[in-house]
DNA sequence: ATATAATATCATCACATACTGATACGATGA
DNA sequence: TCATCGTATCAGTATGTGATGATATTATAT
C-alpha cells in the first residue's frame, strides 16, 4: 500500500520533496554523495555561507536526509540512506529529458539563468 | 555525465523538485498516477478550488510533468514520464524508513498534523 | 444570439522561508 | 586560563509562493 494514499502523508512527502527543492540543499546532498564530509568541507565545496550550511544541515538532519556523527570538534556528515542517492539520480535522468520545460517554467517566478 | 556536476543545473533540479514539494501539486500528480483525468475531475478528485487546481497544472504543465489535450471544452492531463510516478513511488518507499524524521521535522515551521 | 459549462488568468493577501551577521557553545591546544 | 577553531543558534530582513475571488476565454447547446 502506497503512503500516497493517506491524505496526511501527502503533507509528509511534500515535506521530504521541500528538503530537495532548495539550490543549497540540493548542493549539499550533491556534495555528500561523494561521502562522508565535515561542516566546514561542505562550505568550501559549495561556496555557502557557514550559517546558511548549518541551518540546512539542520533541515536536512531533522528530516531525517541525513546523518550527522560528532566526533571531537568536527561533525561529519552523510546521506542517511543509498536511496536518498538514488533518487537524486533518477531526477537527473527525468531531467535530461523534461529539462527544457523545467528551464521555460516561469511560473512563480523562479529565476534560473542558463546562458550565463 | 550527471547534469549535477553543472552549478546551474542545481537550480534546475530544484526546480524540478519543487514541482514535487507541495501538498496540492502532490495530490494532482497522485491523482494522475490512476490515468488521465480532465481538470474538473482533477478538482473533485482533490477537493481543491478550480482556480487553485488551474494554477498548479499550469505550473507542472511548464514544468514538463505533465501533459495536457484540449478536446472541445475538456483538457486531458496525464503525467509526462512514467518516470514521474517512479519517482513519486521512490520517495514513498524512502519515506516508508525516514519518515519519522520527516514528521518530526519543525525547521522552517511548516505544520503537519499527525494525529488529527 | 444568449446562456452556460470548462478552463485559464490575474491581482491581492498572508504566510513561509532563505540569507546574513552576530553571537553562543563546545572542544582543543598553547 | 586563554585563544582559537568548528559548529550551532538566533533575530532581522527581504523575497518567494500558495490560496482566494473575480474575471476572461473558449466551446457547446438551445
């Protein structure tokens, strides 16, 4: 039986979809399906600020994205499940194929730049 | 090649996903899963306002994720790729593990009522 | 031509949320 | 102890965005 078909797990899975539908979130994960990272390791592979990387660990480690271990000063993070990874893939592969559509797709005014 | 690897392909995923991270579009593209549907089937089906439910298919219409046929006063939608119901299923299944994670994600205060 | 049905569009409002900068906290080393 | 590093938290601000209600548009039927 599929969650979908609760009215209340709608709510849910729109939730787990917001934890990818930022640019820095979607960074972030980007950066750690490479493995296992530190706060600061993820700042410079993503050029985010350290608070703004910190609140999204946050989001992303309440939702249950991904896993952090403290170990001394440092934090490492990672994906918390290959899943996680995989779906990030299969939207790149729907990608290669609506993109043009998600690139035209204006409405509620996001601004993406492609050609420069 | 991962269209990841491209910074601004980032912002693209995002946008993809936010096609995905909202309770009433969400129910739309549930509703689709079963086949194809014309707008004020998708309003019943849903319980949202005609309006409401106009806007949101205009969003995923230019997203890409889904198809829409206008035959006489109806316009059939369906959804664009199967992959879009994979990817819907995928993240049940990943939710059906995380998902207490995800309910008890506060960041960002977005309500989700569990219990009623 | 007129009425009505199905859908789309638009302005407006209220709220959600991402970013910054400052600061707090905990751990390590001198 | 003091300085510093790595990380987390918080207030404030600016912007994004979902819902509604009114209206426009197109098609069909009488």
């Amino acid at each position: 039986m599929l969650l979908l078909a609760n009215p209340k797990s709608i709510e849910i899975q729109a939730k787990l979809f917001r934890g990818f539908s930022d640019p820095s979130r979607l960074s972030i994960l980007d950066a750690l399906r490479g493995g296992v990272l530190t706060v600061s390791e993820i700042v410079e592979a993503t050029g985010l600020s350290q608070s703004n990387v910190s609140n999204h660990l946050g989001c992303l480690r309440d939702c249950g994205l991904v896993v952090a271990e403290k170990q001394g000063r440092f934090v490492y993070y990672e994906l918390s499940d290959k899943r996680v990874g995989q779906l990030l893939m299969l939207a790149d592969q729907l990608l290669a194929d609506v993109a043009k559509g998600v690139y035209e797709c204006t409405r509620y005014n996001v601004k993406v730049s492609i050609n420069g």
